[in-house]
C-alpha cells in the first residue's frame, strides 16, 4: 500500500512539475502560438553568452510572449526593423562589449532567428519610445497584451498581465526553506 502511495504522488508531482500545457515541450503557448522550451533554452543560452548569466529563462519568455505584439505595433506605426537590421546591431553590441572588456568577439551569424526576434523586439521598444504619441501606443500595447490567451507551464511560472513579466509560482504544497 505505502508503495502505491508513494508512487502516485510521483506520478502527480511529475505531472505538475513537468508542465500542464496544453502542447508538449511548450514553454507557454500564446493564441496558440507555441514558444518551445527548446526555442526557449537556445535563445536564453545566445543572450547569456553576450550578457552573462544574469539573463534568465522567465526574462527571455517574457519577451517571447510580449515581442509579436510590439513589432506588429513598430510595422503599423513604420519603425519596424528586419532580422537583416537585428544581426547587425547585435554585432554591434557584441564587438563594442569584445573592445570594451578586451576580450574575443561573440560570433552572432550563428545565432538563431528566435534570439534575432527578442533584438527586433528591442529594438521596436526603442523606437515606438521616441515616437511622438508613444504614450497612446504603449496604452495600445498593454491592451493587446490584456488580451493575449496566454498559458505559461507551470515551470516557468506564470504571466503576469499588470506587470508584463513571466513571474516565478510559489506553490503552497512546496515547503518553503527558513530564512
């Protein structure tokens, strides 16, 4: 009997632990787009290479599920930038931080078109915020990510609308460490 107890909370600690997303491998599925864990951990180790190991897997989701809606707001308002545009600004930054700390140059051309996205992205960030109704447009944004049917697995954490941030679960069947 102890056996078959301890086997079926494995199997539902495992279940839980291992995602309940509605697609396999998803790391969050956005209007049933689905961002992989796999898109998910390349891109995370390529940005870590360039910023270190402070770039984290819920930042760079985050990203992934807010980027679309900002460049579909950087192509609507004309400041759109192609991937062509992200690769060389991405070179940029990696051979002024190679100068700056006297060390070799990250190779970008290598880098996958998900990590050229989150660059785009940023680089619509940039550009919508110069604009001169960027207020109207960020009150545009934060809507269009109102709406977003977003499902964030469980491993991850989960989405917070109000702050735009993938954040961590606390779960209250987890026991908390002592401080």
């Amino acid at each position: 009997m102890r056996k078959s107890v301890i086997a079926a909370t494995a199997l539902v600690a495992a279940l839980v632990l291992g995602g309940c997303s509605s697609q396999s491998g998803a790391a969050a599925v956005v209007d049933g787009e689905q961002i992989s864990t796999a898109t998910l951990d390349r891109t995370t180790r390529e940005l870590q290479e360039l910023f270190g190991p402070q770039v984290q897997s819920r930042q760079v989701l985050t990203m992934f599920i807010i980027a679309p809606s900002y460049l579909e707001a950087a192509a609507e308002n004309g400041v759109a930038k192609s991937r062509e545009e992200a690769r060389d600004y991405l070179a940029n930054i990696a051979a002024s931080q190679a100068a700056s700390e006297g060390s070799a140059t990250v190779d970008v051309s290598g880098f996958s078109d998900a990590t050229f996205d989150i660059f785009r992205f940023d680089m619509a960030v940039q550009e919508l915020g110069m604009l001169a109704n960027s207020q109207e447009i960020g009150a545009q944004l934060q809507e269009r990510v109102a709406g977003l049917d977003i499902d964030v697995n469980p491993r991850f954490g989960e989405f917070s609308v109000e702050n735009n941030i993938v954040l961590p679960l606390s779960h209250d069947w987890l026991v908390q460490p002592s401080a």
